[in-house]
C-alpha cells in the first residue's frame, strides 16, 4: 500500500506541474449527443489539433479540455463521422455526431492479435469489456466470465483467495487435458499451469496462472470458441482460446491519471439444513464421560436434545440443546481491497504509453490466511519512422499466499467443525493447542481430523510468485497494405514454497511434526514470432487478406526442494532441524516449432472465404510421428447487403471447418527412464519404469464444423447471435490401466475420443432507449450434448477423480457411449416386485454399479441488465445452469454421522423395511456405505451472481478543481444468493478440486461465500 500512495503522490506531483504550465489556455466545455435522438455519446475522443492533446466524454457525453484561441477540435467516434471544429473564443461547444455508414464495421480482435472486421469472420466470439471485468471484481479474473458468454462454463474453487477458475468451452474438453482454454495477452500465449490442486487425499489450490493478473489492466477479454477461430494457434487451441487486451494510452491524448479504490467484504455462507432435534452420541445414548464426548463429538446418534447437561471432551458440562455457536462462526468477515493508480499520456501523434500499479490485500475468511499481490504493468508504443512501429508490454507481479488452506478429505483442512454434532459448541475447541506444551487439541475419534484451530494459528503453508511478462512486437509497412511483424513474448515465473506439518500435529510422530517441502521453482514459456502479411484489391470488388508466418515455442520447468521428518527443537522449521531428510527434483521442458498460414477473399462486402493451415513439430513425440498439420476454412455470407428491410440492419450466414492439434503434456512418456534408487548393502541400485511408454504416439486432434448466423434488427436495437456446432476429439492420448504381471500397472495409449454437439443463442437489445433513460439487456443460452466415443484399447470405463467419503464406491469416469466425466455409483438392490431388498437385519443391500449422470452442465447461460438515468447506473446478472449431477461428501457424511434431516425417520422406533426393522443409526450408515447413488445430487441452480449501483458525477461539478475532473462510485454485490437449487445441504457449485478429474465432486471446500463492496473511481487532470 505504500508504495501505490507514493508513486500515487509522485504522479499527482507531475499532473500538477502540466497543469501550471498550461494556465495560460482556458477550459472549454461542451456535450457530445447522438443524431438522431440527441442521446449523450460517452467515449467520444476530442484531440486537438495544435497541441496534440486530448480527452473523452463522459457517460453523459460531457467533457472538458484545456483550449487555446487558435485551437482546432476533432470530435470522432468509431460508426460516426468525424468532425473538425475550430473553437475561436467559444467557452462552451455542443456537438451533434451522425452515423457514417463507412463506418458501421464493428473491428475485433482475432487470433494472433490480428484485427478484423467482424463482418467477414466465419466464426463465432464474444467479447467482455472492462466494466464487466472491475465492478463487482473477483481474486481470480477469469471468474467474472461467469453468466456472459454463451458456451463458457466458469466455475471457482471454494479455497479463498488465489483459488483457480475453472473454465470450460463447448462441453467436454479433451480425455487427456486440463480443460482449460489458451490465454493469449496481446498476441502472446501466457503460462496458465495450475500450480497444485487438492484430491481425495486432501492437498491445497495453489492458483493458475490467470488468477495473477489485475483486471484494472485489462481492457477486453475476447473468447474465441470455434475451432476455426482458434486454429492458427495449433497446439493447446482444442480446448478455445481467450484473448486479453491490456489497456494502452490515447495517441495524441494529453496526460490522464486515475486513481481506483475497490473494497468487497466477503462473508461465509451455510447451506447446510441438518437436523437440530438429536445429540452427540451413539444408539441413542449420550456421553458420559470426557472420552466418550470426543469419539462421538461428530456423530448424532444420541438421545433427543432437552437442555440438560452432558459432559464435554474437557470433563466440563455443557447443555445437551441444540449449539448457537454455528461451525460458520469459525470464520471471519474477508475482505478484498485493491487500489490501483493508472497514468498515460499521448506521445505526439505517433505514440503512447500507460503505466500503472495495484495492490491486492486479500484477506481470506480463513483466520491468518490470504493474500497480497502487487502489480506494475507498463504498455508502450511508437511510430519509429512512417513505416516502423515498435509496442512493448512489461507486467510485473509479486504475489505472496500465506497459509493456503488444504482442503478435500485430509489432515489440516480448516473446515473439520462442519460436522460436529448439533448440541456442540466449535468455539469450545480454541485455541486449538496446549499452551503450554503445543500439543493439538484432538476433538474427535480420528486424529487425522486436525483442529481447525490449530490449523490457523499454527499452520505453515505458504506460496510465493515472482513473475514477469514481457511482449515486444515491431511492425514495419512496406506499403499501406503490407507489412511485416516480429514478436517475441516471455512468461517467466519463480516460485518459492514452504509447508509445515507444524510441531504438535497429533498424527505426527511423537508430536514433533514434520518439513512437508520447502524451496524454489522456475517455469518459463517463450515464444517468438514472425509474420508476412498484406491487403489486395484485386478488382473493384474483390480483394484478398493473406498472412504467412512462423512460431517456435519453448516451455520449462525445473523444482528443487527439501523436506524430512520429526523437528529436533520446537517451531524451528528448518531443514538442519530435522531427524531425517530428503530432497526433490522436477525437470521438464518441451518445444514446438511451427509455420502457419491463412488466406481470405472477399467479394463486395459480401461474401467472405478464409482458409488458414498450421504445421506443428513437437518435441514430446515421437520423430516419426511428431508433427501434423491443422487446416480450417471459414465463410461469412452477409445477405442483409441483397436485401432492403427496413427492419433489417445487418444479417450474416456463416460456416466453418476446422482442425486443431495438441500434444501430452508430459515430455517423456514415449521412452524408458531410469531412476536412481536406495543402495542394496552399500551397492549402487536403480529403478525402472512401471508405466510402459509409447513408442507411436501422434499428435491428437479435434475437429468442428459450425454453423451460425448474425442479426441485428432496428437500428441496432435487437440482435441475435446463433451457433451450432459438431466437435470431435481424435487419437487422445491417455493413460490405461495393465495387469502388474505383464512388468507395468499402466501404460499411454492414442485412443480416446470425444463427441460435443451443442446450440448456443445469444440475444442481445435495447428495449427503452429515451434521452434520459436506457435499459440494455442480454441473454444467452447453451445446449450441450457430449459423448465419450472410446477410451483405451478395450473401451474400458476410465476413473477420474473420487472423494473420500465414498472411496471406491462412487467415482467420476470416462464411459464410453456416455456423457462424460460421468458419476458411477451403487444403486439398491430390488426384489422382484420392485421393492427395495434388505439382509435379515434389514439393511440395505448393495445393487448394481449405475451411471447416474455427467458432472457438466447440458444447459446454461446468463441474463445481464443494465439500467442509465442520468448518471445512475443500476445492473443486475442471473445465471442459471442445469443437467448436472454431484457426488457429494456432505450428503454421505451428514446421512453417516446423523445429522442429514433423513435420519429423524425412524429415529427411535427404528426404520423398517421388508417386514424387517433395524435401528436407525446401523439402517442409514449402511444406506450412506452400501448405496452410494444416495450422495449425488442435481446440480441445477439459479444464481443471482452480480448487482450493481453507480453514479458518475458531472464533469461540470469539478470544472474549477485544480486537480479532480471526474468521480465514479458504485455498490456493488457478488454471488448475492441461489434464487433456486435442488441439493439441499450444498452450494452445486461448491467444489475442492481444480482440474476436470475432479469437477462435479464435493466435499472438504470451504463454504460459499458472498460479497459486498464499493468503487472509488477518481479521474484527475
């Protein structure tokens, strides 16, 4: 925080002095309005002319600038006429801006940073502007992709600040990979390795790459969805491709300085519903002495709570009636607070620069856990000469995670009070340890269950993050229509890690606890880029696009670090103070070099017919088979052009064709390597491999053909942006499982492949559009259907991920002629008549092991309004998501410990089936063990997922302020409430796992949680 006030400070010194050499000039003022309804413009750009300075409307099209006599302005804005006014000795200028037809082309940004009209592509994308990316702001950026894009499914860890953002495109993303779309920033592709996630042995969300960035650094985030949008990016490109503009300075702009506060405060959220009418216990009886209080501290099998007392684990009494002391009550209010000081300035005509620095402080609702991420990010361009242009982006980030919570079914997870009995107070259990002799306080029968106390006030689990990434791209114009480019981008991070299984733990050896691993690790992924391109007309009407170029890639990674057992003196966590000690090493680096082309002819404004190739070599593979080559052709047919509809204003067909590549991830899969082992009586011993390695591995691939149209009716008021799809997966390479008596237990075979098909709508309008008031609105919608095709040689269902609740009972997996990641659980066994089947002592007996559904959403999408009235600002976002189903370990555990509101029935009379009656607590924690279909739930849910409040102040109020010239504030709530869900004890959304092997499993995640805050936009001259 201090260094953003003193750079602020220094910046504001630097304002100050431009702002008295200018005194001499005068303030101008005006409003810029739209013909032909004389709706205010905000955004406008206003340059002028002599001295190169400049400013932009405000929302209410209102602006200001420091003029001269002599002045000339030049008032443009993209689809509108431009317009040069010369100001004489004007104090006040309105403006009227009309619509160029010329202009009405809307520019994107495509793949490889190129810029098109989005009227010739044959593919669809989306694009998410800042406002949507900063107001009601997340940790992790890419999670506010929530609810907006049509195809996107976007889902956060529950694992507090620095969590990864789970994001799939298009249903199921490849057997083999992570799921997760290529992030490009400025035509460089970024690192976005998780860098270590929780299973169902527990483990911690160490974050991705994305979760790094600022968003107050981000201008746009475009999601390309199709195959065909992503294809000139080859390899990684299967799974969609997002595009990340940074913000730049205005050319020509005079000097801009922003300063922004956002403060969000975060609060746990219980959805459990557990039964408040029986205690701690066991076969209906209460405990009765201290050991007895802390074996059954997490069963409910007691007697009916009456208030009278009951002996606690300490020996003291304590009220046998329902706690109000909630286990939510162990976490604290988080809070989110970020500022960020921006400046830029317009370096003649011919460059720009922005700088800017944020700090996160991210205090996690976990006590003593968060994290603080500071970020200096500097965009740069020039003209060198008429021809040669140099832009350059450095973004520094120094991020440091402390204590980052371990989550899933393991030791030292800080949401152990979750299941405590009703009539338990959590707070009984602080501090968490013997003061005296730093022993755990264990407050149930497993010691495993650490004291989530003793996890926050002695716990040890920190991540730290240096990183830098680097862009440079020199273009040079042969012609106005040709021109060569060179890029080079590199994303290089060190990371350091330090993990404590902390003296006292009770599962430690004599209490002496252990290093889990302490040390460094650097990750890099450079690439370098050269491109040939031009713009032809051919004829009057026929013209031709065409770029060639090259690409070569390197990624590397390299770990060392130390670890060992048992501390010889206590709470001194070093490696020289260990018993025994041991030492890691990781190692990986991978190279793809390729070439890429792409060819596009238009006819008229009319007709548009790219075709682009990619040619990759890895070097993961095989020599034989290392390299592929991915084409795809898209075509855009904008009809609206032969049509004369007055209510039609644009209307576009397109198709396209596309196929992409991808390579393992690991690097050394298709050989034998040998491992050095422990010494056999003082004799050197080594190891090899039980995975046997592939020797004709070959590139995967996917391919996609869709379809799509564009409309857009009166004036822009209604618009409607349809796709439809067909998505194939080819020769992905996958483990398989082998019989150790063939020398291996597994094996990589190129043999799966998945089936997507899916709808997507995207409408967009203005229903109420007057002077004063607007009212835009935007729904899209997902239909998905996805079918696993094969898996290994022998199509055998491929497991996934589990939870620990059910381990080996339920299970996600890979079933062919299935949607996919699908859940396996056991059904009941049935008798004849239908009925469900109990032994003798009428318990349930297990049935058949039954898919019961995919773990991915079939249908989804969003609802976004947005409200103006002078200056007031008022929106609102609802998704939705549907067709899911969740293996939950709540719902297991709640049904075995008692406290699910199904176990009242029968409660003391017991439950019967079959003529046969068994008590209540043997009856369900069969049924939670026996039937596990009993632990997956539906994941639907209506979500309230954004609200916001603002109000911009006339620029007018501070026209006689030396410094201030605009004020932006706004409240505003994130993932407010479930307007609607079916899992009773769950939030579906909630999650432990990072990666696909793990979606669609719950259980050991810290709570939901939900936000509320303020934005503090302060605009200075």
């Amino acid at each position: 925080m201090k260094k953003v006030l003193s750079i602020a400070f220094a910046l504001g010194l630097m304002l100050c002095a431009a702002h008295f050499a200018h005194a001499q000039q005068r303030i101008l003022k005006g409003v810029v309005t739209a013909a032909p309804d004389g709706l205010p413009m905000p955004g406008v750009t206003i340059l002028d002319k002599s001295t190169k300075t400049g400013t932009t409307t405000n929302i209410d099209g209102e602006y200001s600038i420091s003029v001269g006599t002599n002045s000339i302005l030049v008032f443009s804005f993209i689809g509108y006429a431009s317009q040069e006014i010369p100001v004489g000795n004007q104090s006040e200028l309105n403006v009227l801006l009309s619509e160029d037809a010329s202009e009405l082309s809307e520019v994107v940004v495509t793949a490889l940073g190129i810029s098109k009209d989005k009227a010739t592509l044959g593919y669809s994308l989306t694009e998410v502007g800042s406002e949507s990316l900063t107001t009601a702001r997340e940790t992790n950026v890419a999670n506010s992709l929530a609810g907006r894009v049509a195809g996107l499914v976007v889902k956060g860890t529950n694992s507090g600040p620095g969590g990864t953002s789970k994001i799939t495109l298009r249903g199921l993303p490849s057997i083999s990979g992570t799921g997760s779309p290529l992030y490009v920033i400025n035509g460089i592709p970024m690192d976005n390795t998780q860098r270590g996630s929780a299973g169902e042995w527990g483990g911690g969300d160490s974050g991705d790459g994305i979760g790094n960035l600022s968003p107050d650094d981000i201008e746009s985030m475009t999601v390309l969805k199709g195959q065909a949008a992503s294809a000139l990016y080859g390899t990684r490109a299967s799974n969609g491709v997002i595009l990340i503009t940074t913000k730049k300075g205005a050319k020509g702009g005079d000097w801009s300085l922003n300063y922004t506060m956002n403060y969000m405060a975060e609060t746990a959220v219980d959805f459990t519903d557990f039964q408040q009418v029986y205690g701690q216990g066991v076969g209906g009886v209460r405990p009765s002495t201290a050991t007895d209080a802390q074996t059954t501290g997490r069963l409910a099998w007691g007697g009916r709570m009456d208030g009278t007392p009951v002996i606690g684990f300490d020996g003291n009494q304590y009220p046998y009636s329902p706690s109000n002391d909630r286990y939510i009550d162990f976490y604290r209010t988080g809070s989110n607070f970020t500022n960020t000081v921006s400046v830029s300035k317009g370096l003649g005509e011919d460059g720009s620069f922005r700088m800017s620095v944020s700090n996160l402080d991210a205090k996690s609702i976990v006590p003593n856990s968060g994290v603080d991420r500071l970020t200096i990010n500097l965009n740069v361009e020039q003209n060198i000469t008429d021809k040669l242009s140099v832009t350059a982006m450095v973004n520094y980030i120094d991020q440091k995670s402390n204590n980052i919570p371990r989550l899933s079914d393991g030791p030292q997870n800080p949401n152990n009070f979750l299941l405590l009995a009703p009539n338990i107070s959590q707070s009984i259990f602080a501090p968490g340890y013997n003061t005296e002799t730093g022993a755990e306080t264990v407050f149930s029968d497993d010691i495993y269950v650490t004291n989530p106390y003793f996890v926050v006030n002695q716990g040890v689990n920190d991540v730290g993050r240096k990183r830098i990434i680097t862009a440079i791209s020199t273009k040079y114009d042969f012609t106005k229509d040709i021109y060569a480019m060179i890029r080079v981008g590199n994303d290089a991070s060190n990371d350091d890690f330090f993990s404590v299984e902390p003296y006292g733990l009770a599962y430690t050896a004599d209490l002496r606890g252990n290093l889990s691993g302490r040390g460094q690790s650097q990750r890099s992924e450079m690439n370098i880029d050269g491109i040939l391109g031009g713009k032809f007309n051919l004829t009057e009407k026929l013209n031709l696009d065409v770029l060639a170029g090259a690409n070569m890639r390197n990624n590397k990674f390299e770990s060392v670090g130390v670890g060992g057992s048992r501390f010889v003196l206590p709470y001194l966590y070093s490696p020289f103070n260990l018993e025994t000690f041991s030492r890691t090493y990781e190692y990986n680096e991978r190279e793809v070099h390729s070439a890429f082309y792409s060819v596009g002819i238009g006819y008229d404004n009319i007709l548009t017919l790219t075709t682009t190739g990619r040619y990759d070599v890895y070097s993961t593979l095989p020599i034989a088979d290392n390299n592929i080559f991915s084409p795809s052709v898209a075509a855009a047919f904008v009809f609206s052009e032969l049509l004369n509809s007055s209510a039609l204003d644009f209307g576009k067909f397109r198709a396209s064709y596309a196929v992409t590549s991808g390579e393992p991830f690991n690097a050394y899969i298709d050989r034998f390597y040998y491992n050095s082992a422990n010494s056999y009586n003082g004799v050197p011993a080594g190891s090899s491999p039980t995975s046997l390695p592939n020797l004709n591995l070959k590139p995967f691939t996917t391919s996609e053909i869709e379809l799509g149209v564009d409309l857009s009716f009166f004036n822009n008021r209604l618009g409607f942006d349809i796709a439809y799809y067909e998505k194939e997966t080819h020769n992905e390479i996958m483990n398989a499982n082998y019989s150790i008596t063939s020398g291996f237990n597994s094996a990589v075979v190129a043999t799966g492949s998945t089936s997507n098909k899916g709808l997507e709508v995207l409408v967009t309008g203005t229903p109420v559009q007057t002077t004063n008031f607007t009212w835009k609105s935007s729904f899209n919608l997902s239909k998905v259907k996805n079918e696993v095709l094969s898996t290994d040689n022998n199509n055998n269902p491929v497991n996934l991920g589990q939870n620990r609740a059910t381990l080996g009972n339920a299970v996600t997996a890979y079933v062919v002629g299935e949607a996919g990641p699908q859940i396996r659980a056991y059904d009941y066994a049935y008798n004849a008549d239908g009925s469900i089947q109990v032994d003798e002592a009428g318990l349930p007996v297990r049935g058949e092991l039954i898919n019961m559904g995919t773990v991915l959403p079939t249908l989804y999408g969003g609802w976004n309004n947005e409200f103006n009235y002078k200056g007031i600002t008022f929106s609102f976002l609802i998704d939705y998501n549907y067709g899911n189903k969740v293996l939950s370990a709540t719902e297991f555990y709640s049904t075995f410990r008692g406290l699910n509101q199904i176990t009242l029935e029968g409660r003391e009379e017991g439950v019967t089936n079959g003529g046969v009656t068994a008590p209540a607590q043997e009856y369900y924690q069969a049924l939670a063990q026996n039937i596990t279909r009993t632990s997956v739930v539906d994941g639907d849910f209506i979500k309230l997922r954004q609200l916001t409040l603002g109000y911009s102040f006339p620029s007018k109020w501070f026209g006689n302020m030396p410094i201030l010239k605009g004020l932006d504030v706004s409240l505003v709530g994130r993932n407010l409430a479930i307007l609607m869900r079916k899992a009773k004890n769950i939030d579906p959304e909630a999650s432990f796992g990072s990666n696909i092997n793990y979606t669609g499993i719950e259980g050991g995640n810290l709570p939901s949680t939900r936000s509320f805050g303020f934005n503090l936009n302060f605009k200075l001259n």
